[in-house]
C-alpha cells in the first residue's frame, strides 16, 4: 500500500502544473524511498526526471513498490479542488485501479476525497543518468524565466553562450535581434539572488524557444535554477523540491 | 537554419 501526505496541497499542485503542459500522461514509480517519474514529450525532445524523496512528505509509507499510471490533465483537475494550504494525502492499494486523493482544510473541520482511475501507461525509459557537464549555472528561477520570455518574442531558438565570466542568451529573429548577459554574483543579504557559473569547457548551444517555455512552468517549485550545459548535448534544467526535484532534459538544435 | 535533434540522438534506451 501506498500513502503519501504532503504538508502543504500547493507542492503537489505546482509539480503537477510544470508537467502536464508537457507531457500529457505518465507513471509515477513508488518506493519506499519516495515517489519518481521519467516522462518524455511526444516530440521526444524533452525529458522530465521527477524525484520527490520520502523525506518530502509529512508522512509516507510504500510497502511493496507501485507503478501508478496517471493523466497529468485529469489529476491536475482533481488537486484543483484542494486548497493550497490543505493536507493532501495520496493513497493507493497494491493492485489499485484508482488513485485516492484526500484533503484535510487544517482550519475547519473539513475533509475531501477523490478518485482518479488510473491508466496503463507503456513507457519506454532512457538512461539519462551518465551525463558530463562542460559549464553549469545557477541564477534566480524567476530571472530565467524572463529571459526566456523576452527571447522568444524575437526567434523561436534561444542560443546560450557560456564562458568563464559571463553567460549570455541572445535569440534573432525577423524582427530584430536580443541578448542578455549575466555574470556571477554574490548576494550575501539575499543567497536567492546569487548567480554562480563554473565552466570546465566554453559552450554554445541553441535550444528551441517553445521547450523553455515549457520548462519555465516550474518557475515556481524553486527560487533557482540550475542549468547544467555541455557542448553538443542536450542541457538539463533543475529546480530543486525541499527534497528532491524536477529535472527537465532538452535536445538542442544543431546547424545544419 | 538549425535542426532540432531529438534525446534518443544522445541516450540510450533503458
């Protein structure tokens, strides 16, 4: 059996929110460690590695581990009647075909159930594990969001060039052309706010506008971002959970 | 112009 209580509706609710957009159903692979999900889109361009350990609920137990097939669509609808502060418990049996869903509103005497029916999901999994890293970044989530924002109303790539003291993002497009530049940055009064870049390798990669535009739905699961960059391969983008975290995997484009 | 590779280009299948 599986029984999973996160302190706070609104976890679940934003992980959800960061995926569903992407990938439309997926299996959520329960152990007694946690809870872990690897999803790729249907263009099979982007990969989303999930982990959320044990030690992110308020309390949990797996007995035996569960493959739980869900529809990121309808499971976003039924959290949504949670509020985001409730208790929000997730629970399954061995063989289950449904998902319980409960909330507890911590104020007023109140508890909500639901039931997802669950799918049978074919996954075919990829061994994104082994990576190198040339060059990694860490910058505000909020801060990248925007320039991934800003960069696609200009071109539909977004190429990030990283050397030792700076990375920079530029797009161009038929109406014009853009960059920022960022460098590191220390923020002893506001950590959130520091940007590091460590680089082994210089990079220059281009990736599509549309996949960062997925990516930046998790905004708001982390205060940052880290985004792990080497040459001529596809860069992953993390924004870390109390304990564990979302992983997105992007190809990126090559010239022809 | 640039072609937008696809992540079985760089991992395999588990």
């Amino acid at each position: 059996m599986l029984e999973g209580k996160f302190e706070e509706a609104s976890l679940l609710k934003k992980i959800v929110e960061a995926m569903k957009d992407c990938v439309s159903s997926c299996n959520f692979n329960c152990t007694e460690n946690g809870i872990s999900v690897q999803a790729v889109d249907n263009s099979r361009v982007l990969l989303i590695s999930l982990l959320i350990e044990k030690d992110t609920f308020e309390e949990y137990r797996c007995d035996r581990n569960i493959t739980l097939g869900i529809g990121l669509g309808s499971f976003s609808k039924i959290i949504g009647n949670g509020a985001n502060s409730d208790y929000l418990t997730i629970q399954a049996e061995d063989d289950a075909d449904t998902l319980g869903i409960i909330f507890e509103d911590k104020v007023k005497d109140k508890i909500s159930e639901y039931n997802l029916k669950l799918l049978d999901i074919d996954a075919d999994l990829l061994e994104v594990d082994a990576m190198e890293t040339d060059a990694t970044i860490t910058l505000p989530s909020a801060d990248f969001a925007k320039i991934c924002k800003d960069m696609k109303t200009l071109s539909e790539s977004l190429q990030i060039t990283v050397t030792k003291d700076s990375a920079k993002f530029q797009s161009a497009g038929e109406i014009g052309s853009g960059s920022v530049v960022i460098k590191p940055k220390t923020d002893i009064d506001h950590p959130e706010e520091s940007i590091t870049i460590s680089l082994d390798k210089p990079i220059d990669l281009s990736f599509g506008s549309k996949y960062l535009s997925d990516i930046i739905k998790a905004t708001s699961l982390s205060q940052k971002v880290t985004i792990k960059l080497t040459e001529d391969s596809p860069g992953v983008f993390e924004y870390k959970l109390p304990s564990g975290y979302l992983r997105f995997y992007l190809a990126p484009k090559f010239d022809e | 112009f640039k072609k937008q590779k696809t992540l079985s280009d760089f991992f395999p299948a588990k």
